[in-house]
C-alpha cells in the first residue's frame, strides 16, 4: 500500500523521555504551540514529573518567577515576561470540590487569556474547558536509572483536532 501524501495529524502522541532535562525540553517545545486559553492537564504519579515539565514550559512561555511544587498554594500565576499569556499552575492534590473552588480562588487573571496547567486534575477541572491536552507521564517499566519516562499526549475537542502533536517529538 502506498503512503499518504502527508500524515493525518497526530493527535496522540506517544513519547520515551529519558532525563529530567529532556522532560524540561519537551516543556519548551509544548510552550510553542500552545495558545492562550488552553488546558493542559497532567496526570501521573508522585515525582513522575509534571512539575519538571511544567517548568519547562514556563521556560518556553517566558514567564516570570520559578516554576515549584505549590505547597501552601493550589495555583500561582506566572505573569509572561514578555506579551505572551500568562502560566497559570493549578495542584489540584489538594482542590477537593473541584471546579467551584478553583473559581473561589480569586485569581486575579482571565483564564480564557491564560495557559493553565492543572496538576492531578482528572475529575476535578475538565469543565473548564471542552477542549484540553492530556499528558500521562509514567515511569518505564524495568527502568533501573528511574530517569526513563514514558509520556502520552492526547488532544481532546474540536482545538486539537487539527494540532499535529508530532512537531514535539522532533
Ligand atoms: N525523565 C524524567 N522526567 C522528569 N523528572 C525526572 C525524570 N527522571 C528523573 N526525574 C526526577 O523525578 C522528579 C520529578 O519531580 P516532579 O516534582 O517533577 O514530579 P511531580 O510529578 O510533579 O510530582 P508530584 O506528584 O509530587 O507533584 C525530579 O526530582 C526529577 O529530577
Ligand atoms: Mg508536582
């Protein structure tokens, strides 16, 4: 059978991330395609690495202040440096009621202007937006470094159907 001309875009991706700082740097590649009003849910287990990714973002995005572990807050903004939208970082670790109370936490930003990234949010923030990206970050099976992460990325709704997601795998 003969190969299409161009691909379908992709609109799963499945990645292999093999450090910390390749994890940083797929951050960096997301920031490029993202788009004010976006969300980008992450979901794996402790250290997996979403913080590390979502560093990298904020790196990609230029936006001001370090990217951490919110410990005492469930969101901080990271105001863009530059024009670009602002980062909005939830934890939902510790958002119990969900949507009501992201909306409680008076933000001081318009999320429709912002990128947000909701750590831990399965079942808790979907209704902020019909389309988002979920990213799934896994530890490889049988990694003994424990620095190999497998990562899918699945684009939800009518704003991913067409976003080639190969584009972060170059
Ligand atoms: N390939 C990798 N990608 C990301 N982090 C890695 C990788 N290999 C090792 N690490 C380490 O794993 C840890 C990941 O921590 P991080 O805070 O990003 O995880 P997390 O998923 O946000 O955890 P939590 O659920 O506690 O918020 C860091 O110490 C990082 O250096
Ligand atoms: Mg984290």
């Amino acid at each position: 059978m003969e190969a299409p001309h161009s691909p379908a875009p992709a609109t799963t991706l499945r990645l292999t991330v093999n450090s910390p700082e390749q994890m940083g740097e797929l951050g960096r590649r997301l920031a490029k395609i993202l788009r004010p009003g976006d969300l980008v849910m992450l979901t794996g287990e402790l250290g997996a690495g979403k913080t590390t990714l979502t560093r990298g973002l904020g790196e990609g995005l230029g936006v001001r202040g370090a990217v951490t572990s919110p410990t005492f807050v469930i969101a901080r903004v990271h105001p863009s440096l530059g024009d670009g939208p602002p980062l909005v970082h939830v934890d939902a670790y510790r958002l119990g009621g969900g949507l009501d109370e992201m909306e409680d936490l008076d933000l001081d930003v318009s999320l429709p202007d912002s990128v947000i990234v909701v750590e831990w949010g399965d079942g808790k923030v979907e209704e902020l937006s019909e389309d988002r990206l979920h990213v799934l970050i896994h530890r490889a099976v049988g990694d003994t470094s424990d620095e190999v992460r497998e990562v899918t990325l699945r684009g939800i709704g009518a704003r991913w159907a067409g976003a080639d997601l190969t584009v972060l795998s170059a």
